[in-house]
C-alpha cells in the first residue's frame, strides 16, 4: 500500500543523556546536536549550519522548507509481492550502480522505534539491510538481525533531482536526527565524507565506542600527542595503537560516543606508552620475511626469516642489494603487499591476543567505506549544466563558462578552477553551493 507521510509531522522530543561537558567539546559537533536535542528547542537552518559548519554542509530556510515538504512512501517488510518490489524500484532506482538518493526511516512496529539514513543510491542501501550481511553492532543492525525484516516497517523518502542535490539528503538526514524518536541511531551528526580524507577516528578494538574525533593528525598530534608519522603507521590498519586503540579514516556511524573525557583518555594513552617504554617494544616490533616462489635474490623458497625489528630486515634486504625506506616497507606490510618476491609482515608474538578478530573488523568497514564511496560516486560531468544555489538565489548555467562570466557581473571573482574544486567538494563559496544537473 502506498501511505504518503510528511516527515514534517514527526515531533521533536527533548533527550536526556549524560556528556562530558568539558571546555574542549563544546565545539564538538556530536556535542552540539546532543545539547539542541536536551533543550527541546525547534531545530531551524541556523541550528543546522552550527553542527554542520565543520563538514562546510549549508542550508537555507527555503531550501529546508521544501524538503520538508518531500513526502515518503511506507512499505511493509520482507518486499515479498510483486507491487511492493515495483514500487521499491520506483523509489530506489533498478540497479544498485545507478538509482535515486534519498532518505530512509526503519520503524519497529512492536515499539516505534526509528532510525534514519541516506544514500544517494538507495537500491545499494537497501540491498544492504536486505541481504543481512552486516557487522552486528550500534542499536539497529543487531535488533535487524535478531527480529528481521519482518519487524520493521519502511518509509522512503526519494529526492527529486531537479530540485535538489545529492549532500540535501545529509541535510534532510540531519533534521531529524536532531530528534529523539530516532533512538536507534547511536551518532546524532551526519558525516560528509570530505575527500581530504585527513580526519582520524579513534575506537575501541571493537568499533563500538568512539573516544575521539579528529579533523586532521595535526589535531590528533596536538590533543592526543599522537605523532604524524605514528598515525600512518596505524590509521585502517589491523595492529591496534597502544594495544588498545584502533585509529581508522572513516567513521563508523553506529559506535557510540564514550563518556571519558579528552584528559581522562590522554592519560590512559600516556600509560599505555610508559608500559611499552618499560618493556623495551616501543620501536623493536619483530617481523617476520617470507620468501616467495620466483625470488632473484635468494633461493630458498617458501622459507620464513625472523628479525627482530624492521631496522634489522632492512639492513638483511640492503646486504642482498635492495633498498627500501623504512617508511615504504611499513605501508608494504600494511597493504600485504609483496616487495621482490619477498613479503614482509609483522611476527605473530607481536600481533595482539585479538588480531584476528580485529583484523575482521577493520576489513568489514574497509568494504562498507568502499560501498559508501561507491553511492557517492560521480559520472563524467563535461558539458553539463551548473546549478548554483544560495539564500534567496536559484540558477541554472549552461555550462562552467556561462557560471563564470555571471558571477562577473557581480564582481564576484570565480576561476575555472574554484569552480572545479566547488562542484567535486560541494563546499561553499562566496556564500554559494554549486553542483551539476
């Protein structure tokens, strides 16, 4: 059955939970949106772009008007008629590679519990939940795994493409996740996926607590003493920091913010680095050398060297006449990637009790980055028209040429390049959003 809902009639009810009110997150983000939802304050463009401001994410008061004005349809779980899988296809789109975008809401019928997401390839998404091939951790994805499909109902809510682009589904996702009908979801701020990739997160060996969010390591170096060539070494790879941290690029959106504060955490971290000091490991990780089929260098096929630091394996690999960075063999080992036929890999005494389990955890959000990556994901734009929107301004070019000579008629300066750069980041400028039709 096709039931129209108007998000806009969802209430907006106060929450209460405890955090951390120190000084320094008080410009967090997660902190804001937690904050606006305690004060029971209706949640308008201003409060949106407050949150937001770090993801350089911007509404306007018309343009959050109009999406809430989109309707969404209901579909009652598993898709199991053949109406209800056209209609799923009608709002999704027939192929997880291309599709609509839009935002979704899983309802529990037993207790009216929500929880809200966006993609902007929604068949992709839905495929997803569909499949059941999820980690089971957060709120939701372990109730859908434990009561199925057939527990939940399903609102979606597609965004028309002539109206609006794809990062207002963000927008739309972030409205509501300032209130707390969507207890299901653990994070209440929408993350941009900002292609400079430089901000690091920082979990638990189980990614379901985040102790620290980082906008670059130049942060992380500065608030958690964490060193720049320390966290190349560590950040999405499957050897935990101080044996009890894993430091990932990306977030994981149902891990839950933890109550420690930033002190309370540099301290456990300084610890942990005095333990490793005292025990002589701080740089002797040993490692181990397979030799593989095909090695020039050496005739011992199928063989496994022992050193006892990666200093040492280098020296070994410069008597054979190889050279390679300390550096370059890190990323090597990181990536399991072989290096003339011999690979290098860190030594099992080293790895912790844990390794394997993490080692799952790491690759399981490695491929959801790259489904992720995958929704976001830009066809090749030449030629095409240029939509360029702001407070009270809504326009279409023809082309980059046409954008460039409008805006200099207002004096605005506008380059071929900025342009280039505003249409693949989607940041503003000049108090301007621009995107491709």
């Amino acid at each position: 059955m096709d039931k129209r809902i108007e998000l806009s009639s969802i209430s907006a009810i106060p929450l209460t939970r405890s955090f951390s009110t120190i000084r320094h997150l008080t410009n967090n983000p997660e902190f804001l949106a937690l904050e606006h939802i305690k004060s029971g304050k209706p949640t308008t463009s201003w409060v949106i772009n407050k949150i937001l401001l770090n993801q350089n994410l911007f509404v306007t008061d018309s343009k959050l008007k109009e999406l809430l004005k989109v309707k969404g349809v209901e579909l009652n779980l598993p898709i199991s008629t053949p109406e209800n899988s056209k209609l799923l296809g009608d709002l999704t789109g027939k192929s997880k590679y291309k599709g609509f975008s839009g935002v979704y809401i899983f309802i529990h019928k037993n207790t009216g519990h929500k929880y809200i997401g966006s993609s902007n390839l929604l068949r992709r998404r839905m495929d997803y939940y569909f499949k059941g091939d999820f980690p089971l951790v957060g709120k939701f994805l372990p109730l859908l795994h434990k009561e199925g499909l057939k527990a939940f109902k399903l609102i979606i809510f597609k965004l028309d493409s002539n109206k609006f682009c794809s990062q207002d589904t963000l927008i739309l996702e972030q409205y509501y996740l300032l209130n707390k009908e969507f207890n299901l979801n653990t994070l209440r701020v929408v993350n941009a996926r900002s292609s400079k990739g430089d901000a690091v997160y920082v979990y638990d060996l189980t990614c379901s607590t985040l102790y620290y969010q980082a906008k670059s390591r130049i942060e992380l170096k500065r608030v958690l003493k964490i060193h720049g060539e320390t966290s190349k070494k560590y950040v999405d790879y499957k050897i935990p920091y101080l044996n009890k941290f894993l430091l990932l690029s990306y977030p994981i959106h149902t891990a839950q913010m933890s109550n420690l504060s930033v002190q309370e955490l540099i301290g456990i971290m300084q610890k942990e680095r005095q333990n490793i000091y005292t025990l002589g490991t701080r740089r002797s990780i040993s490692v181990e050398l397979e030799i593989k089929a095909g090695n020039r260098f050496v005739d011992t096929w199928g063989h496994t060297l022992n050193f006892d630091s990666l200093t040492s394996c280098i020296e070994y690999l410069r008597e054979l006449g190889l050279t390679i960075k300390r550096d370059t063999l890190t990323k090597y080992i990181k990536n399991e990637k072989v290096f003339q036929n011999f690979l290098c890999k860190y030594s099992d005494k080293a790895l912790p009790e844990n390794f394997e389990e993490v080692g799952l955890i790491i690759d399981e959000y490695k491929k959801l980055k790259v489904d992720t990556d995958l929704d976001s994901s830009k066809v090749n734009r030449k030629n095409k028209s240029v939509l360029v929107k702001g407070d009270n301004f809504d326009k279409e070019f023809e082309s980059i040429t046409n954008t460039i000579k409008y805006f200099d008629t207002l004096n605005i300066k506008l380059d071929r390049k900025t342009l280039y750069l505003r249409l693949k980041d989607n940041k503003i400028y000049k108090n301007y959003y621009f995107t491709y039709k």
